[in-house]
C-alpha cells in the first residue's frame, strides 16, 4: 500500500549580521547553509541537522517557521 508522500517541511533563513567578525567555525557553518550576502534568504529543509547548524549561528540569522 503506497500511501500520500507528506511534503517535508522546511526552514526560511536569513542572513542578517555579518560574519566577518565571528570564529572559523561559524563563517564556515554559514557559508554551508548557502548564505554568502546579508539578507540573502534559503529554504533548508527542517531536520537536526538543520536545526544544529542555525543554533550554532543563532546571533547571524533570522529563522521564519514554513508548514
């Protein structure tokens, strides 16, 4: 029985302080979650792995919820 594939949810992040100042580590998160210029925005999917990197540069961006 195949059932309704449910869509995944996903994440809207924006990038909205610049990482110039921050550690290694966090340019680096932001530049994996595809974010390169201030308020540029992606739509990342919503899993753990997601939700790890935005913790870890919560001061950066700006997250908005999507259903």
């Amino acid at each position: 029985m195949a059932g309704k594939k449910k869509a995944a949810s996903t994440i809207k992040v924006t990038l909205v302080k610049s990482p110039i100042g921050a550690i290694p580590k966090q340019r680096a998160t932001v530049e994996a979650m595809g974010l390169h210029k201030l308020h540029q925005t992606v739509e990342l999917p919503d899993n753990g792995a997601t939700r790890g990197q935005i913790r870890k540069v919560s001061h950066l961006v700006a997250v908005e919820e999507e259903a």
